[in-house]
C-alpha cells in the first residue's frame, strides 16, 4: 500500500481508492488500463479485451473493470450482498508470465490485504463459460474463507485452442471492498473515502438503481420485445460475419467486432429473458448453444485480423 | 546403495487429486525401475498443495550386464547374409562368433553383451517420460511455450524439478534432464508466506527436515494427525466434542501445507436451523468441522477452521474473516430454511409438472403419481398402512423444490422429514419421506418402518420397471440411472425386512402404471428376474457366500419371491457344506453327465417313468424307491418352506446312489434294461430340482 495516499483515497476508507490502487498496481506492471467495454454485459469476461484478444498469437496485457448485469441477482437493495449490477476487476495477461501468482499477491498487498495475518488459499475451481464456449482450470482465491478472486488459466475461447494461453483475474469488486472497509451491507460501503457529510456511500450511488432494475428485470422487462431482439442480434451478428470477409474469401476478416458486439447483446438479452422466467429448461440449452455458436463464429474471424494474429 | 529423491514443485495441486498423483509418482518410477533390471528396497511417495515428492531407496547404482546370443547364418552361407549377422551384432569378423552344431547344420552364434548402464543414467532417460505423460485426471498448459505445439501439460504450472540420486555417504548427484524448459537442480521452496526462500536439498532426509524447518509438513497423513488431534484438543478443552468428518479432513490436509487449527463461533440463533444443514453449510462452503456439546450431544455455535499460516497477530483477523464469511452463509440458510416452512409440502407438487424426469417416462408429476398408486398396492403386503403410503409417496419428493435442498442437494429426504414434522404429517409419513430413499448402497441402513418400507419399493421398482420399459438398461461400467443400486436396494429391503412378495406381480402392476407399453411385456419381465438374480449374486459374493447356488435355485424356473430364493440358497450352501450334500451333488453331476453322453448318442431324451419290472439288481430298486420317497418329503419340505427339511430329504438319496454307481452298470447290453436305468437316472436329475437345478452349482 502506498503510504502517500491522501486518507480519504485510501483503499481501506473508500471504494474508488480501492479501484485506483488496482489499476495503478496492473498499470506498473505493464498492463494497458482500459475503460469499462459500452455494453451491458455478465461477466468481465465478455469484454473483447479477454474474450477476443485472449485468441491468436500476439502478446497483451490489460486491466479493466467491467460492470457486471446479472438480471436474475437483482434483490430489490434487500439482500446485504447481491446485485443485479456490480463491478469486477479483470487482469488479462498473454501469455501467462512465470510469476502470475505473486503478482496476485502483492495486488493483495496492494489493496491492504497482508499475507502475514490474512490466510490466502488456493482453492480448486475450474471454470467454464457454455455460452463463450471457453474453458480453463485454476482456482478460486480465498482470502480468510472468503473467495475473493478467479484465478484462471484459459485454455480454450470460442472453441479454439489458447496458444500461448493467457491468465486471467477476476475480482469481485464490491466484496473485497467490503472485507477490506469491515463492513458487513454492500451498501454501507464508503464510495468516495470522504467523512459526514461528504460522505457518499455504494447505496447512495446505487440502491435506487437495484431497486429500479429489479422491478424492471423480474416483472417489466419487455419480453416480446426481448425475443425480437435477441433474433435481432443473432441475425445481425451473422450478417456482419458474412459481410466481413475480404473480397469474400475466408482469408482476412474485416468486422470481427462489431460481430461481436451483436454475440454479447445477445447473451445479455438471454439472460434478462432468463430473469423474467419466460425460458424453459429444455429452451434454455438451446438458447445458450446459439450464443456459443456467434461466439465461436466471432472468434473465427477474430483469428483471421490482425490483432488476431494473421499475417 | 543410492537413493533417489525426486520432487514436482507447481502451482497448487486440486487437494482431491494429490493422494492418487503421489500414488501414481510411485508406481510409474518404481514399474519403470523394475522394467529396466533395477531393483529397489522400498519408495514412498508425498504431496503437498504445491509438490509431490517421491523418494526410492537402495537402487543398485549399476543395471547389471546383459548378454544374449543371436543365431547367424550357416557355416558358409553367402556373403550378404555374414554381413548381415556382423552388422546386427556388432562382431568385427566371423572369427569373434562361435559356432554351434546342431541337426541342421553348423551355425555362428553371436554373443551379444549389453553393458549395464549406470542407473542415473537411466533415471534421466525414464523420469521426462514419466512427467511428460503423467496421468492426471484434467491437466492444462501454460505461460508463453504453450504457443507451440507438444508443450508440457501439468495439473497447474509447474514450477521446479528436484531430483537427486547418490548413496547416503557421499554427496548426491543431480539426475540430470530438463522438461520443458525446466532444468532439474536440488533447489526447492518454502511455505509460500512464511518461508517462500530457495533452499538447497540433498537427499530425502535433510529434505524432509529442511522442508519442516521452513513450515511445510510433506507427509499428508502428518498433516491430518495434527489436524485431527488439535482440532480434538481445541474443542475438548472447552467442552465441546469435534464431530469428526474423515473426508473433509482428508481435503482439507490436502488445503494446507502448514496446518494451524482455530475455533470460530457463531450467533446462537442459528442453531434453530436444523443441525445438518449447518454442518453441510460450513463444510461444503467453508471447509470448516463443525462442534457438539459433550453433554447434550447437539451442535454448538462454534466451529473449527484450519489455516495455512501461523499469523502474526495469533490469527485473530483469519477467524473474524471467517466468521464473517459463516454468518452470511448460515443468514441464508435460515432464511431458506424458514421460507420453506412457509409453503406445505404438497402446494409444491404442482411444479412437478413442468419437470421432466425422463422423456420418455414423462414428468416428476406422472412419476410420483405412479409411486403413490404402487406404493398403495404394495403396503398390504409389508403390513403398511395403505393411506399413510399413499400419503408418504405423495409428499416423498416435494422437498426437491424447496430452497434448502435446491442449495444442498445432500439433505434430500432428510429435509422433506424436517417439513413433514413441521406441517403435522404422522411420524411414519415423515420417516418415510427421509428413509424411502434407502438403502443407498451396500452398507448403508435398510429402513424397517413399513410405511418408509412400502415407499422406498414403490420408488426403487418403478424406477427399475420404467427404464427396462424404455430399454435403458446398465451396460458394462454404465449405469447412469444407478440402476443396480436400485436393484440391490430391493433385495435388501426384501431379505432383511423378510417380506413375502412375487417380484413378477409387483413389476406387472408397476408396469401398468407406465405410459409407455414395451414390446414384450413377458420378456421384460423376465430380463429383470435375471438382472435381480445377478445383482443377488453380486451381493453374495461380496459376502463371502456362494455366487452359484443363486443360478441353481433361479433355473427352477417361477421363482419370483425373493425371501424365499434367499432361503433356499442358504439352505443348498449348508446342505453343501455336509458331506451328503458334496457326495450327492458328486452323484447327480455323474448322473447327468452320462445322460448327456447317451442322450447324444441317442438323439434322443430319456425322460418318462422307469419300468419296476425291469429292475434286475437290489440297488436299483433301493434307488427307485428312496427316489420315490424322498421326491415325496422334500417337494412336502418345500412346500412348507422348510428347506432345512427338504435338504435333509435330498440327504438320504446319498446311501442308494452312491450304492447304484457302486455297483449297476448302466450301459448294459440289453437295450431295454439300458434305457431303464437311463431314465432311473434321469429321476435322480429330477428328485433334487425339489430344491434345485444341481447341473447349475459349481464344482
């Protein structure tokens, strides 16, 4: 931790310190720090900044973070830790370096978590995304019983092989906060570091933003509506697939993209129409392996540009 | 004799798959050893969450030589030929071979000597191999050479290759080979955070010690002992009593490498929630043992953490962090456990109708409709209550949708018991909803309640009936609907309740309840009285009990009443077992045997009554009529159920048929008195099938 810090951008004291810390400790090592991608999205995952670059040959390391929509978790602001809307830090590093591990650890340290009197584990957790088609082992970090972190080594995106293959780190924002800032309600958390008055807090930026999105998730959201649009996307996304071919030959690949911006509103567009309880079990396979099928599409391309890596 | 110490330093090992890897490190190097001539004095293998480690002992230092002869071409064979053998032996001329004479001709032998090699040598050559195509269940690679094909694949990256060889006295050298970029050395690493230097290794033991010294026990089962006896110590001294979990302890010994073990509690009121909810919260999620009064013998709100580290503030952060992890935890399933109190049982079922259990068997609903009306015609017959059946399988499996088992599917049935109490449900309705599951396995406990009994058949054998319906039958190591399990559980339900039931009738009426109509109905029928009688087969050897006598009793043919299968094989092992039995079963294996060979001979069958008034000798008509008499008493045996008695009758055919081979021939010259002492044979065959199919018993 860097004891310079003003007080009130301390990571302890305020959840904005707490995000600065991250990305300046990624930034120093050698991490392009990123702007949160445009679109609603589940995971940080989804970012074309992991999911796209995570394919070809090429070099990258980056760090954002990305808000996260999770329709279905919404809570209305009742429940002390779930969000339908939260943040996760992503560290994407390709390829992997030796030394990953400590360079999670003194992001750790970075952020006030000391491993003198903390107990940090590594906890087996595979994981795997159906609707990315992307799997990859590693761990779930825990930090005094409490998983605080994905730790994971991708070996396959889109249905392709990772080589080399890139590692990747996901942290749940708002809960580590919360550990570090000892507070046990995500919304009492201190956003801004700043005392009385001046004090802004994560419920005074955001419950009336759960509130909202819950109502409009679980009883609202526009389904008929909602069908269309995900027709919308997948059809689009094909679209610009085809259209994205250089002179029509599976060669070179010029909108690899935009394709994919259409792959990531539809899976968004599936999961509020799984939130609104409209999608039936046996539908819901089906739904997820379209998705999957744009997603590998959009990673065949990807591979065919050239931050992809061809020539 | 050397030794060899051989350490995988890598990322953190999955703690469920370290006991096999040590174990697999052990018998690859060891199988390897033997293969190349090297014999050792004893191995043993290690894991931590970050290293296996293996050490092998009194290793020769050398292979021993190998000499073997090659035959060449004849004395005076042509020119290509000599050079052939020269090349292949590597002789410089034929005046290094030897020539040997033998029928054909003369013939250079060559001598071929293979040195030994030194055994560090071979080591380098079979460890890369080993690491390279370790058999681990998921492995991954990593880091920039996995741009390229053919790059190692580990469990997780690995990081460094120890790997010494030398005899206790001198200084070891490094088994020299390199993997993947990674150069073996005698260079290893501490606990991550309270050691994580380099430290110089020389053999196993200074490894192990040094290991020790800077916070890393390498021996798991060290690891667990320490786990478990401060773990007891901590709670003891309270008052409390660990409630011991050998499987967690087993993963969480596999969690740490320098095991620190603290208690937690939390807020009393949780302890509302029913005791194995908690216990499957704090373990599933949290790794942690939960703590009973000593007194009471219920749960108190504490529970047991392990930690990998020795903090620097006594751990006091590491508890609170984790008590603040359980309180949430717990906090959710309260709140499950009482929204679930708030819906009856059967509002849920309803729901059932949107689940399929099988496509082709139809929804939850249909299936618990069936289980109802099965369990319904089953109860009379177990000495069930028929309404509290009906209404056991009713509400059996409404807990599948309630919270509490959607977030821990382990306490299915046991919470459907919870919310049955809760909502008024007699006691045995309860029972039943828990114990219709059971028995899950071989060991596990056989219900007796005879409402939980009615369900837990009803469930098992609509299950059994509905897949043999739609063909999906076990194959092989297949069994995705735990079929046999199923099968096994009736057996048990059946034999140590000793109910009295036609296994034919029940399935036929299972069977009716079922939507789907197989092809031939007789013939499924059947199939699944063969698959009861493999599976009873299977359940008697693993008792120790003859396999074979099951077969035996099953060719009577219309043995569908388990009880009474089970009875009689108990009564042919004891008859068996006696000399009358061994000697009997000696002389009606002699008898079929013969028949067989004359009714080849003959084309033809030698069944039908023998002739009185062609009987010539005494022990002939001896035989006959003990046949007579003793077809009589034991067919009256069996049809008291008194096998016991029945093989008492079979004994007394001992004395005339032992006399009859002593002195009858059977193949005499008349073809008339041959055929009459056929078919008296053949009535020795039919006399024992009172009891048995005695051509089907081994031995």
């Amino acid at each position: 931790m860097d004891a310079s810090l003003p007080a009130h951008m301390r990571p302890e004291r305020s959840f904005q310190g707490f995000i600065l810390a991250l990305q300046r400790f990624w930034a120093e090592q050698g991490c392009v720090i990123l702007q949160p991608y445009d679109m609603e999205m589940g995971a940080g995952t989804f970012h074309p900044a992991t999911t796209l670059r995570a394919l070809g040959p090429k070099p990258w390391n980056a760090a954002y973070v990305q808000p996260s929509r999770r329709p279905k978790d919404g809570r209305y602001g009742e429940n002390p830790n779930r969000l339908q809307h939260y943040y996760q830090f992503q560290v994407i590093m390709k390829p992997s370096p030796p030394n990953l591990q400590e360079l999670y650890l003194k992001s750790l340290a970075a952020i006030g978590i000391d491993s003198a009197v903390h107990d940090i584990r590594f906890v087996e957790d595979d994981w795997e995304s159906p609707t990315l088609g992307a799997w990859g082992l590693g761990w779930e970090c825990w930090c005094d019983g409490m998983e605080v972190s994905q730790f994971t080594y991708f070996q396959q995106v889109a249905g392709f092989e990772c080589a080399p293959v890139a590692g990747e780190l996901t942290y749940g924002l708002e809960r580590l906060a919360m550990y570090v800032q000892g507070v046990d309600r995500v919304y009492d958390l201190n956003f801004n570091g700043r005392e009385g008055d001046a004090k802004v807090t994560y419920g005074d930026v955001f419950l009336q933003a759960e509130r909202e999105y819950s109502k409009h998730n679980f009883e609202v959201a526009d389904t008929a509506m909602l069908f269309e649009q995900f027709k919308m996307a997948e059809t689009a996304c094909r679209k610009y697939l085809d259209a994205g071919w250089k002179d029509g030959k599976r060669e070179a690949h010029l909108m690899a993209l935009p394709a994919y911006d259409q792959c990531i509103k539809a899976s968004h567009v599936f999961n509020l129409l799984d939130a609104r309880g409209v999608i039936s079990v046996t539908e819901r396979q089906s739904y997820i392996l379209r998705v999957r099928e744009l997603a590998k599409a959009c990673g065949d391309a990807w591979l065919h540009t050239e931050a992809g890596g061809a020539a | 004799m050397p030794d060899l110490l051989l350490e995988l330093f890598s990322e953190e090992i999955p703690a469920r798959m370290q006991a096999k890897a040590a174990d697999d490190l052990r018998r690859l190097v060891t199988d390897k050893l033997v293969a190349e001539g090297l014999v050792y004095e004893g191995a043993k293998a290690f894991s931590t969450p970050r290293r296996l480690a293996l050490t092998v002992h009194g290793i020769p230092a050398r292979q021993p030589d190998l000499k073997t002869e090659r035959r060449g071409p004849k004395v005076g064979a042509p020119d290509a030929a000599v050079q052939g053998f020269l090349k292949a032996t590597g002789l410089k001329s034929l005046d290094e071979a030897k020539i040997q004479r033998d029928p054909k001709g003369d013939f250079y032998i060559g001598l071929i000597e293979k040195p030994g090699r030194d055994a560090i040598d071979v080591l380098a050559e079979i460890l890369p191999v080993i690491i390279r195509t370790f058999p681990w269940p998921k492995s991954m690679r990593w880091g920039a050479r996995s741009g390229k094909p053919g790059s190692l694949s580990w469990v997780r990256p690995l990081h460094a290759i120890t790997a010494t060889f030398g005899p206790e006295t001198e200084e070891p050298d490094i088994v020299k080979f390199e993997v993947d970029g990674i150069a073996t050395g005698q260079t290893t690493y501490g606990h991550r955070f309270m050691a994580p230097d380099a430290i110089n290794v020389r053999r196993f033991e200074d490894y192990e010690a040094k290991l020790k010294a800077a916070k890393v026990i390498l021996d798991p089962q060290a690891r667990k002992g320490i786990i478990f006896a401060d773990a007891k110590e901590l709670t003891f001294a309270q008052g409390f009593e660990l409630v011991e979990d050998q499987v967690l302890l087993d993963e969480v010994s596999g969690l740490v490498e320098w095991p620190v073990v603290m208690m937690g509690s939390f807020e009393a009121e949780y302890l509302a929630i029913p005791e194995e909810v908690i216990r499957a919260t704090i373990r599933n999620n949290q790794k942690c043992f939960v703590v009973r009064d000593a007194k009471t013998g219920k749960l108190t709100n504490k529970f047991v953490l392990t930690a990998n580290i020795e903090a620097a503030d006594g751990g006091k952060v590491i508890v609170s962090g984790n008590e603040r992890v359980i309180r949430p935890r717990l906090s959710d399933a309260k709140f499950f456990y009482e929204t679930d109190l708030k819906t009856r049982l059967e509002d849920r079922l309803p729901k059932f109708e949107q689940i399929v259990f099988h496509e082709k068997l139809g929804t939850q609903a249909a299936r618990i409709k069936r289980i109802e009306r099965l369990a319904a015609e089953i109860a009379p017959l177990v000495g069930a209550d028929v309404a509290k059946a009906t209404r056991a399988a009713h509400l059996a499996k409404a807990d599948l949708l309630t919270e509490v088992v959607g977030e821990f599917p382990e306490v299915q049935g046991l919470m459907g018991k919870y919310y049955a109490l809760a909502q008024g449900e007699d006691a045995s309705v309860a029972a039943a909803c828990e114990e219709h599951y059971k028995p899950q396995g071989p060991t596990d406990r056989v219900p007796t309640e005879p409402v939980s009994v009615a369900v837990a058949l009803a469930d098992k054998l609509d299950t059994l009936v509905g897949f043999w319906a739609i063909d999906e039958k076990p194959t092989g190591s297949k069994d995705p609907y735990a079929l046999r399990r199923a099968a096994l559980g009736v057996i048990r339900l059946i034999a140590e309740n000793a109910l009295r039931l036609s296994l034919m009738k029940v399935a036929a009426s299972a069977l009716a309840g079922l939507s789907v109509k197989p092809a031939d109905a007789a013939k499924l029928a059947s199939d699944l009285l063969a698959f009861f009688a493999d599976r009873l087969k299977v359940q008697l050897r693993e008792q120790g009990a003859r396999h074979d006598l099951v077969d035996a009793v099953f060719a009577l043919g219309g043995q569908d009443d388990l009880l009474m299968i089970v009875r009689r094989v108990e009564a042919l092992g004891k008859f068996l077992d006696s000399d009358d039995g061994k000697n009997l079963l000696a002389g009606t294996k002699r008898a079929s045997n013969i028949l067989s060979i004359e009714e080849k001979k003959d084309k033809r069958t030698f069944d039908g009554a023998p002739d009185a008034a062609l009987y010539s000798l005494d022990e002939e008509k001896a035989l006959a009529k003990a046949i007579g008499e003793v077809k009589v008493e034991a067919s009256a045996a069996v049809a008291k159920e008194d096998f016991a008695a029945a093989m008492s009758a079979m004994a007394k055919l001992r004395p005339p048929v032992d006399a009859f081979f002593d002195k009858v021939r059977v193949n005499d010259d008349e073809a008339k008195v041959r055929e009459n002492r056929l078919k008296l044979l053949n009535e020795i065959r039919s006399a024992t099938r009172a009891v048995a199919d005695f051509s089907k018993i081994e031995g």
